[in-house]
C-alpha cells in the first residue's frame, strides 16, 4: 500500500469515529410540568432533563404568560449529583392559565440548543 493512501485512510477512519461526537446536543427528555401538560396548582419550579450534561451558568429558560408577560424565575441550577437535570425555581405563585417554557441548554462541549413547550394552570 503506498504511504498515501494509509494517510487518506486513516484520516478518513478518524473522521468516521468523531462525527458523531462532533454534532453532540443535549435534547430535552423531560419536563416539569409536562410539555401540553395542565396542572391544578402553580409549580414550585420548572424541571428539565436533558439527554447528557448542561453548563448551569449557560444554561436556562424563561416562562410566558398568554400575553407574553415573564414569570419572575430564580438562577437556574443543577440537580445534586445529576447535571443533565435543570431546576429553575418559581419565585412567586403563577395564576392560572397557559404558559411558554422557552428554554436554551449549553452542553459540556458547547454546543448550544433551545426550545419551547406549553403548559396550563386550571
């Protein structure tokens, strides 16, 4: 085999391996409340968790009203021991009625994400 073309090869065998790696983002798995969820009373705080690790000081969401008023929300921080689960705490009680969670997620290696849900309050 000539020197050049183990070269192509095994560049091309490095690109195959880290590829994947390479488009990493954390996508939401879950949340608290629920993505079309209704609840019967203002939450305590939201809770999101994503598919790997998120940078908390990176990291956050903001909550809407139906006329697009913000809720007050505390900084964001990470579960004890778990940093794919994002706890934003509710400052004060929500009323009720529909609400947006926009959030945004920055994983350890940067690659940044977002996205957006509804929830409702009876």
């Amino acid at each position: 085999m000539p020197p050049s073309w183990r070269f192509s090869a095994t560049l091309a065998l490095i690109g195959a391996m880290t590829a994947g790696s390479a488009q990493a983002h954390a996508r939401l798995l879950s949340a608290s409340p629920a993505p079309g969820g209704v609840v019967k009373a203002s939450p305590a705080q939201i809770d999101l968790r994503f598919s790997e690790g998120v940078l908390v000081k990176l990291s956050g969401a903001a909550v809407t009203d139906g006329a697009g008023r913000a809720a007050p929300l505390g900084p964001p921080r990470a579960a004890p021991g778990d940093d794919r689960h994002l706890i934003l705490p509710i400052k004060q009680p929500l009323p009720a009625g529909a609400y947006t969670v926009a959030w945004h997620a920055v994983a350890a290696d940067t690659h940044r994400s977002a996205g957006q849900y509804n929830f409702s309050i009876r």
